[in-house]
C-alpha cells in the first residue's frame, strides 16, 4: 500500500523528471501534514534554486594561492588541500564592519586575509581599466556573487552610493563635490 510520503516522492520526481536526482531528498519533503502545500511547495522551490545554483557553480583557483584554494563564481572559497578539509568550503568567513565578507587563507605558515568579493572578482571579470575597487551592483556586501559585482573607481563608487541614498552624511562636503564634478543630481 502506498504510503502519502510515497506518493509525494513519485509526485516530485515527475516533475523534476530525470536531469536532476532529488531522490535522496525526498525525505525533506515530506512535511507531517501533507496538506500544507505552501510549505511542501516552498520546501521544493528552494531545493529546485539550490540545485541550480550548484549546477553554474564554477570552481578556479585563487590567484596566488593555486593549489591551497578555490573560489567560485558565488562567492564561495574551499580548500583544495589534502586531507580532511579537501574540498570543504571554509566556514571561517568573517564579517568585517562593514558587512564584507573575508577569509584568511593559508600557505605554509603564512596566513593572509582576503575579501571575498575581491577574490571572486579578480577570478571572475577581467579588469582592463585596472580599477582599483570591487562594487557590489546590489549594494549589499555580503552578496558575493559575480552577476552582482564589477570592477569601479572609488568616484564610480561614491556615485553609485549616491544613487541608491548611500552616501555617507559625515561628508556633506564630498556629496557637494560629486554633485559639481559628476553631474549627479
């Protein structure tokens, strides 16, 4: 006899189909009270997102650290050494003040911090102006992924930030300046 949580794996599955196997998962799907869809429904749309993301996820060496790490075009650093830690993304990303993330990589006994989104940026788009500065399109510095990041020169940036009302009021002077010298209204 079929049981609901048997019904609701073949239900998934056919409509998944074959490209991608969820079948391991359908145990996370499988809520009490299957008649809450909103919830079997969101469980299964952000499954559906975190496949897919893992299906554009592009792995490539970080530059001056080839062969200890990898960083990847969302915004995510691991390991490539040996051992148990091969493979695994690094947890001990840390959080600076302004909300970026960073992480400290490791070469022989050398320890050395890194911004994420500069690790990703500099794998990812290439930088023919040489600019000296990583912008987050979203404004949003914890959002490492490559679609929302671009190379830029700090006035690019103070334009951006004023654009999207985030200029810092300590330097009013600064917001008269841009005003005048960039044509921002």
């Amino acid at each position: 006899m079929k049981t609901n949580k048997d019904s609701l794996r073949e239900a998934v599955m056919s409509i998944l189909g074959s490209s991608i196997n969820f079948e391991g998962l359908a145990d996370d799907w499988y809520i009490k009270h299957t008649e809450d869809t909103d919830k079997i429904l969101s469980l299964l749309t952000s499954h559906i997102e975190e496949a897919e993301r893992k299906a554009r996820e592009i792995f490539v060496p970080v530059k001056g650290a080839e062969g200890y790490y990898e960083v990847s075009n969302t915004g995510k650093v691991r390991s490539i050494l040996g051992g148990r830690r091969k493979g695994v993304e690094l947890r001990q990303c840390k959080r600076t003040k302004a909300g970026y993330l960073s992480v400290s990589l490791v070469k022989g006994r050398q320890v050395q911090s890194a911004s994420v989104h500069r690790l990703v940026a500099s794998a990812f788009l290439s930088n023919p102006d040489n600019k000296r500065t990583v912008n987050h399109k979203d404004n949003n510095p914890a959002n490492n992924d490559v679609s929302n990041l671009e190379w830029a020169t700090y006035s690019e940036q103070e334009v951006h930030a004023y654009k999207l009302g985030k200029v810092n009021a300590n330097h009013p002077s600064r917001l008269e300046q841009l005003k005048q010298t960039k044509g921002v209204e």
